[in-house]
C-alpha cells in the first residue's frame, strides 16, 4: 500500500526551499510576506514588532479552545504579558526540574508495566498515551476523570474543520465547564499541584480575566497530554522504524546525549501538521527583513520548516549524527512573546520517556510496516493510533 500524502510520517513531510523574502496569500485571501530563511523567520518571530493577527475564517468554524479570543496564542500587549507571567511562576524551568522525578516515576511504572505485560504490545496504547495521561494527572491533581474523557476533549480542543463544528461546540462547552469547577475547587482547597499553582499566581498577579484563566487551564491540560503523545509517537515511528542503530545506541547513553537526541528530534518532526493551522503576524511599524521592508500594517508568514532545513544555518545533513548538537537553536516552540509556554515539560517528557524506553528495550522494533500505520486525523496534530511492537 503505498504511503499517500495524508499518511506521510511527519519526519519526511517537504517545505518550501530556504530563500529570499516573497509575496504569497493568505487562505482568507489577504496578501502576505513569506519567510523561510532561518536569520527571517528567527528575526520574525522574536521581534515584538510583529504581532499575531487572526486569520478571518468562515461563521461556521469550528469553536475550538485554540481558536478562542481568550487562548493565550490570540492575546497579545499587557493582557498577553499578565498570563504569561502566571504560566511562568507556575510552569518554567524551576518548577519543571522540581517535576522531572514525576516524570521519571510514571516512565519506570510504565515500562514495568510494558514489560510485564509481555510482546507484543501497542506501544501508543501501553506507552505513548497513558504516560502523558499519568503525568498530567500527577502535576494537575485530576484524578477522576476517564483516559477516555480526556482523550474526546483533547480531539476537540485542537480540531480543524474537519470534525462537525456543533459537535466541537459541545465538548469545548463541557470541558470550560468542568475546568471552571475545578478553578473554584482548588481556591477554597489550594494543594501542591499544578492548578492550584496556576490559581494562586493569576489571583496574585491580578488583571487576568477569569475566561482567560478558564482557557489557559484547559488548554495547558489537554496540551500538555497531546503535545506529549504526539511527540512520543512521531518519534518512535521514526527511530524504530528508520534508525534502529540510534534507538540501540540511546539505550547505551546517558541523559545529556538523550538531550542532544531530543533537541533533534524535534527540530527534525514538526510539533503539529503544518497545514492545519497558520499564525500570520502583523508589523506595528516599518521593519526591515531580510532585505525587504515589511510596512506598518502588513502581515508576515514565517515558516519555520523550511528555516529547519535552512543549508545557511545548519552545516550538516539534518538526519545524520542524531546526537550532535544543533547549530542553531531549533525554532520547534516559535520564539519571542509566543514561545511555547509547555516547552521546558515536553523536553523533559519526550527525554526521559524515550531514553527510559531504550534503556530497558535496546532491542525494541515495530512490527507493522510503515505504510500500514493508521494516523489520528481532524486536529492540528497527528500521529500513529497504534504503533505494534516486539523485543
């Protein structure tokens, strides 16, 4: 069966060839400049000049929470810089290294659990989706809901306009109305989890619209989940199936070359399906890019996979040495005052989760060709539904 463009693994998905600033159009039809220089893109999304604008899309489109005018993607001045600030106290680097054990428990209870369990095994079902599961539930304090709730809200937070828009309507309604119980749960019973964190800074900062603070909660929950998931999948499809020689010699590695693998992979296997979703900018003022001046007014595209495979940026071939360290920093989790507020967890799930794997199971394989593998559709990720395995 041959792999048609929609069953495409991410790793080998094509961008447009690094070059000099051009004119395209939007889909709603406005013009636009279009980078995909690494210096461009790099400069494009790092300088506040630029700010996001929404694409103008049809009155039936699909409410989903990252389409909301309240997602912390969509804000931008003061009400933007208030939540970031929140999520920062709550979610950076300190907390995060204070949440790595978490991880590394949940990673050696599964790959226990894996392994008493015995090949074969579908490492989405036994590995991938359960360990972001588990430790969003550990870090959020959210114990009672169904891995399948979860899995039905997350499918519908981040959907395209590929699922029914009511039905999309209906979940995101549900999910901010549990999400707004559980703010109120965690301010009369603060505890140590992430929410009750979350709460505590968004009340102490002040200013934060509580459909904001509803928004930015649910979002970093399923997020958190899905983000994690797809990252784990995409990488196993590719380190198992193409390069069983790197998959061998990280189970031999210690952390920091696990590290180095990491930052390649996902500068490597984009983060979500790139034509999904599109994050124009709008310049404030005149700003000169990459030798052409984008005016006040004007919107800008910066294509960060074709920047991934800028030849000026980055001296060697992308799939080689995949534990050397990246010429430039990868641009995966954008840059500026939209960076990627979940990056610091998601290094640390994708890190310990693949090199707790490899540890125990050197030997591991897919035992499913690649052009049978099933892709999850209708949301602005995608990844393997299953993935057979053996050791």
């Amino acid at each position: 069966m041959p792999i048609t463009e929609e069953r495409v693994p991410l790793h080998r998905l094509t961008f447009a060839r690094p070059g000099p600033p051009r004119r395209t159009t939007l889909p709603d039809g406005r013009p636009a400049w279009a980078f995909t220089r690494y210096a461009d893109v790099h400069q494009v999304i790092n300088d506040n000049r630029f700010r996001r604008t929404l694409l103008r899309t049809p009155q039936d489109a699909t409410s989903a929470l990252v389409d909301s005018p309240d997602a912390v993607g969509k804000l931008d001045d003061a009400q933007h810089l208030r939540v970031r600030r929140t999520v920062q106290r709550a979610f950076g680097p300190r907390a995060v290294a204070r949440m790595t054990p978490w991880v590394a428990d949940v990673v050696d209870e599964l790959v226990d659990a894996l392994a008493d369990h015995g090949p074969p095994a579908d490492l989405v079902a036994h590995y991938t989706r359960p360990l972001p599961i588990a430790v969003m539930n550990r870090l959020t304090g959210v114990h009672d809901v169904s891995d399948a709730r979860l899995l039905r809200w997350t499918e519908h937070a981040f959907a395209t306009d590929a699922k029914d828009p009511a039905e999309v309507a209906d979940v995101t309604r549900e999910f901010t109305d549990f999400t707004r119980g559980l703010l109120a749960d965690r301010r009369r019973t603060p505890g140590p989890d992430l929410i009750s964190s979350l709460v505590q800074a968004a009340d102490g900062e002040g200013g934060i619209p509580e459909p904001q603070l509803v928004n930015l909660v649910s979002t970093l929950v399923v997020g958190g989940y899905d983000t994690a998931m797809t990252m784990l999948g995409n990488s196993l499809f590719y380190l198992l199936h193409e390069r069983p020689e790197v998959w061998a010699r990280l189970g031999a590695s210690d952390e920091d070359a696990a590290g180095r693998l990491t930052e390649r992979l996902l500068h490597l296997i984009p983060l979500g399906d790139p034509a999904a979703h599109t994050n124009p900018l709008q310049a404030m003022e005149d700003v000169e890019v990459g030798g052409v001046t984008v005016r006040t007014g004007e919107i800008a595209t910066a294509d960060r996979g074709a920047a991934g495979r800028d030849p000026e940026a980055f001296s060697d071939d992308p799939f080689g040495d995949m534990f050397a360290p990246l010429d430039q920093p990868t641009l995966a989790f954008g840059g500026g005052r939209h960076y990627c507020l979940g990056t610091w967890l998601a290094r640390a799930e994708l890190r310990l989760g693949l090199h707790g794997l490899a540890v125990r199971f050197p030997h591991l394989r897919l035992t499913a060709p690649a052009d049978t593998v099933a892709w999850r559709h209708g949301t602005i990720t995608r990844s393997p539904l299953h993935l057979p395995a053996a050791w």
